[in-house]
C-alpha cells in the first residue's frame, strides 16, 4: 500500500477524478501523511517495532530511540537473560539504595511514568549491553510511492476515511452537510472497533491482557 493508492481512493470519494481537479496530489499526499499520524495517535499499537536498543553504561536512567513515541515492551538483553518488568515504587521501598548497585546485566525495567519514552534498568548497565525491546515508532513523511510498510493492505479504508475527512473539512458546504464530521466519525470508530475485536481473536478465554492495551 502506498499514498498513491489512498489518494486515488479518495479522489473517487470526494468526486475529483476528472476534468480540474480540486485537490493537487501533493494537498492530498499532506493529507494522507497527517491521517497516519493521526492514527498513531489513536492506535498507537499499530505502529510498534521490535528493535535492538543500545543502552547508556553506568546510568539507570535509559532513553528510547529518538524514532520512538513510546515504551511497549522490554524482552530481553540481546542473547541473554529476560528483562521482566517492576515497579520503581517498588523498588524505592523495599530496596532504597537499588540505584547505587554496581553495573551488570540487567534483570528489571521499569517504565518512567512521566515520560513515555524512557525506562529505568535494574540493575544499570555495564557497557554493551543490547536491549531487544518493542516500542511506538514516529512514522516518517511518505513520499506517494513509498510502501507503507508498517501499516497492512487491511488498513486502507481507514487512511481513505480519515483523508477524506481533512478534504472534506477545509469546505464549509461539507462542514455544513456533515458530511466531514461523517469520515470522520467512521475514522475513529472503525479504528477503535479493531482495538475492542481482539480479545475475541487474541485470547482463548476472551479476556484482554491489559498491557496489551496501550
């Protein structure tokens, strides 16, 4: 799937196909660049990597890729032990002076709950130790034939719907006939309805694993 592709579904659905076209393919291709990110917004576990992270010797603080929006997962340290996840309120009452110990493979992280994007580590780390971790990445502006790779044929509908409804909105006469508010409304809640359906398909007994909902 490429811009290219939602575009020439859009054009068909705002009536802009032939003759002088309201929209040039750039104005459109800001549009579709602007719905992902948008919808990273609103489903962020779709645009998740699985990566190597190199970590900072010596320090518990860590800092995610600068690609990232934010921490899904820690797994590993990259040919080694797990990484399990703790709590850093936790680790402060039970073992105040766990920031002192001395460098070696980490065991634990622990999510920095005011910034998405770092962690902490436990205990710090010797130098070169890898990460295998999971996070949110930043998308990059597409080109219209770039692939969208991070994003399946499944998802077109969904960028067509929420580049329509940016189309739509710069028009008052749409705004006025609702039919901006009506793409839009499919938007969110097409997207948000994918979420709500995988306990059905992810789970055995139905139940949603809540660090599964990011």
């Amino acid at each position: 799937m490429t811009p290219a592709d939602v575009i020439t579904e859009v054009r068909r659905m705002i009536s802009d196909t032939t003759g002088s076209q309201r929209f040039t393919d750039a104005i459109l291709l800001g549009f579709v660049n602007q719905t992902i990110k948008r919808m990273m917004v609103v489903r962020p576990d779709l645009f998740s990597v699985i990566a190597d992270i190199s970590t900072t010797p010596s320090q518990i603080v860590q800092t995610l890729p600068s690609d990232s929006v934010r921490l899904v997962e820690i797994y590993q340290v990259k040919n080694g032990n797990a990484v399990t996840e703790a709590e850093r309120e936790t680790f402060d009452r039970t073992y105040p002076g766990w920031a002192n110990d001395a460098d070696g493979t980490p065991t634990n992280y622990m999510r920095h709950v005011r910034s998405p994007n770092k962690f902490f580590l436990y205990p710090r780390p010797s130098a070169g130790i890898v990460l295998v971790a999971e996070y949110v990445q930043v998308q990059p502006t597409y080109a219209t034939g770039d692939t969208i790779t991070i994003l399946s044929d499944a998802y077109l509908p969904h960028l067509v719907d929420g580049t329509v409804f940016l189309a739509q909105s710069i028009d008052n006469e749409h705004v006025n006939s609702g039919r901006a508010k009506l793409f839009y409304d499919l938007f969110i809640n097409n997207l948000t309805t994918g979420l709500q359906s995988r306990p059905l398909t992810d789970y055995e007994d139905g139940g949603l694993d809540p660090k599964q909902v990011i």
